[in-house]
C-alpha cells in the first residue's frame, strides 16, 4: 500500500535551546542543575555544553539539508535574549539572526518556539509562572522577539506543552521550582494560558505572522477487550481536560495548533493497561493509532495541524524506523477523513539533554557521540526519514 503526502508537507524535526545549546548559564534551569543542595531532587546529570548546537548550528542545518527535510523547529533561549527584566542583549539577538539566516540559506523554515520549559533566572526569582505579572513579562519578550527576527521566522510557536511544564514543576516537583502544590499549579496553568494570548496579539501587532501554541496531547482510552462505563468515562475526562478544556480556553488566539504526540493511556478498572508490545526505552508504549484519533478529534477546531513534536527513545535504532513510519501512516490516515494536517516534524534532529534524566534517552536521528567530540553520526533511521522527505510517500 502506498500512502502520498501532499507536495507542500512540512517534513522536519524538533529540538530546543537548552536542550542543544550549551551553557544557558542564565537560567533557572542551569542554576537548579549546578547549585546541588544535598536535600533537594536533581536531573541525573547537567546539561553543560549540550550538543554545543550554540557554535555548531550550521553542522545541524546541513544535517537537516541532508535529511531532505524542509523545515526546523528550535527554540530561542529567552535568558540569553533577555538577560535583565530591563535588557535585550543585542549581541545574542544578532546571534539568533544568523542562525535564521543560516536555515533560510539551506531553504529551510523555521518553526520557533519562545519559551521550551527553562526560564531567565530573573524571572525565576520575580515567582516565576505563579507571579501575576508574568504573562506580561512574557508578551514584552515575546513581542522583542516578532520585532527583531520578523520574518525569518516563519512560524512562532510561543510555548511549549504548558501542561507538562505545568506538572513537572508545580505538581510532582521533579523540575524547578521543585513545587508540589496544586493551588500554584492552577494559578500557573491560567498564567501560561494568559502568556499565550497576550504573546499571540502581541506578535500580530507587529506584523502578519504565523503563530501557534504547542500542545501535548495525549490519547486516552478504554482497554477495548472489556467494555466497563467507568473506564470509558474516565478515559474521556482525562481527554477532555489534557486537550479540549485547554484549545477553548485559548480561544481565537492560535492560527495552528501544534500536537506533541509520545504515548496513549489506556485504562482497565481505572489503573493503566497499556501494551508491551513495542516499548521505547523509557518503557512508553508505542501505539500509532493514538495519533490517528487525536488528529480526526482536532477536525473540530478548523486549524491547521502541525505534529510539532512525535520521537522514540531508542539507543540501539531498532524500532525507530518502523515508528516513524506507522505515526505517518496514521497520520495520512487522519488527513485522508478530513484532518488539515500540514506538517510532521520528528523529535529529534540530535541525541540531546533529555531534562532530569540527563543525556541517556536517544531520542536522535543522528547519534551524538559524547566520547568523540560531539561527533554526529546519522543513525539508519536518518536514511529512511530522509527518503520519507524526499518522496513524501511511504510503502507498507
Ligand atoms: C518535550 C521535549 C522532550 C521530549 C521527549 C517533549 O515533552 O517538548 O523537550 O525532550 O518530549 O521527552
């Protein structure tokens, strides 16, 4: 069976700033990863110099030329931006610029993300996601950012999975600010949300750009052996809240939408039932089909679509292949009953700093070897997404 995608898909793959880059110094993520207190939760390891992606972005463009692909998504680093509430640095503006300029010289689009889960350290320190003022604060970086890279920035995406920004920090404590406090958390989620609104409008008012929210989306179901109401009701509860009840809080402020998909949820007597069939080496089940109804569900807010984020951690490369091919299948799938899907980008270009649990996870089409210099070293997956970018079919 042949599946066609159409001639203008966007075929790329995703990556952020603290995760590549090296050496965020001003941020409160650098800060909480090398200022160990001995009572306190840390990542496995820091993220020091990364991929050094910071000096060596042009070796990672070329990859993506290599790769067939037409697009990248990265993030800025608002620290670097912004290193004061009342300074923009113009240096590491000019910086950024030359990497936009870079991939436009490669023909590639840019998909930009203004805040990917690290923050400036000042920020931190004013409450950070819990303090009134930060959507503010946000809408003044983000409306910088429209200002000064304009359109080499083809689309920005201004943040990223709020909800598991949301969890990791303010319910199970794992990130910084370490907090295990559902009443911040609420507050936080309705400051993200806020953040986005005014950073969507504030774009706009500078210029008629492309901008967009990226969203974690997880699928739930019933384990479908054995039909129980509870379990059917639960799964569409904990749907509902991961997806609906945030996109209708944001309203008409997004001109895409941008799905992260990594895993479904299946329940059975309410505890989670899912397969083991294919596992990623962090022990998340692989199920393409979760995409698949994902994508027919968004149908309903008539947007564009954007798989901004879909990967598997995979040291060895020996299920990575046939992941990425049956997520595009259930995704040409989706498009074929009606789903505006109009990109795919996989998560990620590089081996790179997987947050608390440090450089372990591989999520890379090509292989980072930490050993040798950073050496990229495409994996065989690489070769078979680069023949995906460059037919926009797949055969099965
Ligand atoms: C995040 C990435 C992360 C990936 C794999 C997403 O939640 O946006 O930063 O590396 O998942 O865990």
């Amino acid at each position: 069976m042949i599946y066609q995608f159409p001639k203008d898909f966007i075929w790329g793959t995703a990556a952020s700033a603290l995760q590549t880059e090296g050496n965020n110094t001003n941020s409160d993520w650098w800060r909480w990863e090398n200022n160990k207190a001995p009572e306190d939760k840390y990542p496995l390891e820091s993220s020091g110099i990364a991929c050094v992606s910071y000096h060596r972005y042009e070796e990672d463009l070329d990859l993506c030329v290599k790769l067939n692909s037409n697009a990248y998504r990265t993030s800025v680093a608002w620290g670097r931006i912004q290193p004061t509430p009342d300074t923009f640095d113009v240096k590491e503006i000019e910086h950024y610029r030359n990497f936009l300029k870079a991939a436009k010289l490669r023909n590639l689009k840019t998909f930009i993300t203004l805040h990917h889960f690290s923050n400036p350290i000042w920020f931190a320190d004013m409450g950070g996601w819990a303090n009134p003022k930060a959507p503010v604060l946000f809408e003044i970086y983000a409306k910088k950012c429209a200002q000064v890279f304009g359109d080499l920035v083809d689309v920005y995406l201004t943040i990223n999975e709020p909800q598991v920004y949301m969890n990791q920090c303010y319910i199970s404590g794992a990130w910084p600010p370490n907090r295990e406090n559902l009443f911040l958390a609420l507050r936080v989620q309705q400051n993200l949300i806020k953040a986005h609104k005014r950073a969507y409008r504030a774009i706009k008012s500078v210029g008629p750009h492309t901008v967009g929210l990226v969203k974690n989306i997880i699928w739930f179901e019933q384990q479908p052996s054995t039909y129980s109401p509870v379990d059917w009701l639960a799964a569409k509860l904990l749907f509902f809240s991961n997806c609906d009840q945030y996109l209708r809080q944001i309203g008409k402020d997004l001109d895409l939408i941008g799905v992260n998909y990594y895993f479904t949820t299946r329940l059975r007597g309410l505890m989670l039932h899912n397969l083991d069939d294919v596992q990623s080496d962090l022990g998340w089940w692989v199920y393409p089909k979760g995409l698949e109804h994902i994508l027919l569900h968004l149908r309903k807010y008539n947007l564009p679509i954007y798989i901004t984020e879909n990967g598997v951690a995979d040291c060895t490369d020996r299920i990575r292949k046939d992941f990425i091919r049956d997520m595009l299948i259930s995704c040409n799938k989706a498009m074929e009953q009606g789903a505006d899907v109009r990109g795919y980008f996989y998560w990620s270009l590089i081996d790179n700093y997987e947050w608390h649990r440090g450089y372990d996870p591989k999520f890379g089409l090509v292989y980072v070897d930490r050993k040798n210099e950073l050496a990229r070293i495409p994996r065989e997956s690489f070769y078979y997404y680069a023949g995906i970018c460059k037919s926009g079919r797949i055969e099965k």
